[in-house]
DNA sequence: GAGCCGTGGCG
DNA sequence: TCGCCAAGGCT
C-alpha cells in the first residue's frame, strides 16, 4: 500500500516537473558538480532571483574548482559581496581547497565523503549527489519541507529535530530511486513556483487531491511558524574617514562573529569615542537601521573628512580603500549603503 | 537544542 | 513601518 501512494505521489510530480518545471537555470546549463554544488550554496537560504547575477559572476571569475581553490579569501569574498551569510564563502574556499588536495580536484559522490567537506549538510550533499551525479538521494530543504508538511499535514516547527525527523522519513518514502534528479528538481521547483509559503497555487498542484491541507483549507497553517522571539536592537557609530584623494579607510573584521573576514568601517559605541580621536570636525550622515537574522542595528556614520592617510597608523589588518585601485575584497550591505549616501552628498 | 550567521522583498 | 522568511550549516 504504501508503496503504491509512493509511487503514485512521485510520478503525479514528475509529471508536472515535464511540463511546468524550470530547466534553464543558469547552474542547470553546462552542468557539472563544481556549478552544481556552487549554486547549491549560494541557494542556502537565499532566493534564487537573487543569486541568479551572483552565480554568473562567480563561475565567470572561477570557472571550475581549481581556480577557486587557487583565489585568496578576500577575493572569494569580493564575489560574495552583498549576498550574506559570508561564512558560506568561506566555507566554500575551505571546501575547494580540499577537493583539490583530498579528492583529486574531483568532488566525491556519496553522502559520508560530501558531508566531511566545510558548508556542505545532509541536504547539500543529497542535492549534489542527485542533481551533479545524477545517483539517487533524498533531499529535505525549505521547499520540500514545505510540501511535505502541508501534503500531510505535519504538525510542528520543521526546525524542531522530531519534526525534521519525522520529515525527513517521509522525503525519504516518497523518494523515486528512478529519475531521481528530476524528482529532486522536481520538488523544488514546486515548492519554489506554486505550494509558495504566501498564495499558494493548489489549483495547479499536481498532488492536490492527496494533499490534507488543501483538502482541510489549512494550507496558511503548514509548515507551522517559528517560535518568536523578540531581536534585540544594538546601536554603533562608524568612523567614515576620507583622505584628500578620496580614499576611505577600511579595517578587516576578524575570522569570528558578524561579517567575518570582511572589510568594514571602524566602530565605536559613542559619538565620544569618536570625537576625542578626530575632533568635532566632522559630518553625521542620517542614521539608518540595518537588521540581520537575530538582531536589529541602527548605524550612526560619522564622516571626517581630509584625514591624512600617512598619520594613520596602518597595519595589515586597515587599508584606504579606493574602488578602482585597491585589490578586490569583500564589503557588507551597510558599507555598500554608506558608499551610497556619500554620493549624494 | 538553541544561538549564530545577511540580505532584500513582501504583505 | 515592521515582522516574517527564502534551495542550511556550524558550533
């Protein structure tokens, strides 16, 4: 019995996938593993029209996985720019890297050789051995979470380990061991365009007369929400200096915590802190409020201008930044955000 | 298990 | 304006 409703959900999805799947994505051209597992990082978390111009800059700039593994990380980094998430990036050059010294410059095609390489998880690995490989595997991402919870109703947050247990059993039973990668692709593709989180497409649901929610009118309750909890919000005064030739001065943040390894302006808890370094000579820009995964921070740029560059004291860790000169390093949105306003002024 | 780790879009 | 969250993984 339960093997016929696997087959019968698999083949209903597949089916739709022919017709109404995507399959000109810029990774599912020229694929290989190296443009699969990449998108598949850049995908974490990450909406695929906004990694779309990401992903065709990154493979422009490193084709295939020795090029990347030969980069510095500030270049890595650089290409990541404004994408979030940075230790993904580093990750990913800590991963090239072993590819090419413990695999041969080849990635492996199993799940316990693929989840001992940094950023790649149970479902990564899964999504490459399937899509890359083309060998069958069980995906469980925020998509398929998504039809799966409302297909059967699955009570729980599916961050929960019980919950995402119990999903991932499920993904696994409804699994097809035979065009497995289009199935793969398949239940992303229908997670991504019609069983959407907001205003799903039930009417044009391949499985809508076996999905409980939609029988129920319950599809807005699955997947369940995540328990709230309120973001604190902290505040922070940069330091924006410009020399006379329009340099900015920019200070690495170290390998831990938010932003690692980019490069950022330097931060002060008070207006104080700032003036009794610089004088008051200086030109506050608006503040804004810029919010990340689990807190709020309203940013206070300060700008002085005419710094001499050469009273700085600089060590590696600093450099005057000039777009056009200086090498290629990695910045966060609220520098991206600064730059901006600097312009209209 | 729970916190950490970005950003932009949407309702 | 604001909370929510999108192709997760690491510690």
């Amino acid at each position: 019995m339960k093997k016929i409703m696997t087959t019968h959900f698999s083949k209903q999805v597949l089916d739709w996938y022919e017709i109404h799947g995507r399959k000109d994505l810029p990774w599912q051209l020229n694929k290989t593993p190296y443009r699969v597992w990449l998108s598949e990082i850049m995908l974490q978390q990450t909406q695929v029209v906004t990694v779309i111009n990401y992903f065709k800059r990154f493979v422009h700039t490193f084709p295939d996985v020795e090029s990347l593994a030969k980069a510095s990380e500030d270049e890595v980094l650089h290409l990541w720019t404004g994408l979030g998430y940075y230790a993904r990036a580093r990750n990913l050059h800590k991963c090239a890297k072993a590819v090419m010294s413990d695999f041969g410059g080849k990635f492996p095609d199993n799940q316990t050789d693929l989840e001992s390489l940094s950023g790649i998880g149970r479902s990564t690995a899964a999504a490459i051995i399937s899509l890359a490989f083309e060998k069958p595997a069980t995906i469980l991402d925020g998509n398929v979470k998504r039809v799966l919870t409302r297909y059967k109703m699955v009570e729980g947050w599916p961050g929960n380990k019980k919950v995402e247990n119990e999903l991932w059993e499920l993904a696994e039973n409804l699994t097809p061991k035979t065009d497995n990668a289009e199935y793969t692709q398949a239940m992303m593709d229908l997670g991504a365009t019609l069983c959407k989180r907001s205003k799903p497409r039930c009417e044009e649901c391949p499985v809508k007369q076996d999905c409980f929610a939609r029988l129920e009118s319950r599809q807005k309750e699955f997947p369940n929400s995540k328990p709230k909890k309120d973001k604190p919000t902290k505040s922070t005064f940069m330091l924006i200096q410009l020399d006379k030739l329009g340099r900015i001065r920019l200070i690495k943040r170290p390998s831990k915590g938010i932003w690692a390894g980019l490069y950022s302006f330097p931060e002060y808890e008070k207006i104080d802190d700032i003036e009794k370094l610089m004088g008051s000579d200086n030109h506050k820009l608006g503040s804004f409020k810029h919010t990340f995964s689990h807190y709020h921070l309203q940013v206070h740029p300060v700008v002085v201008k005419g710094c001499d560059s050469n009273e700085v004291r600089s060590d590696d860790n600093e450099i005057w930044y000039h777009p056009e000169v200086t090498e290629e390093i990695g910045l966060n949105a609220v520098v991206l955000k600064v730059f901006k306003k600097l312009k209209d002024i």
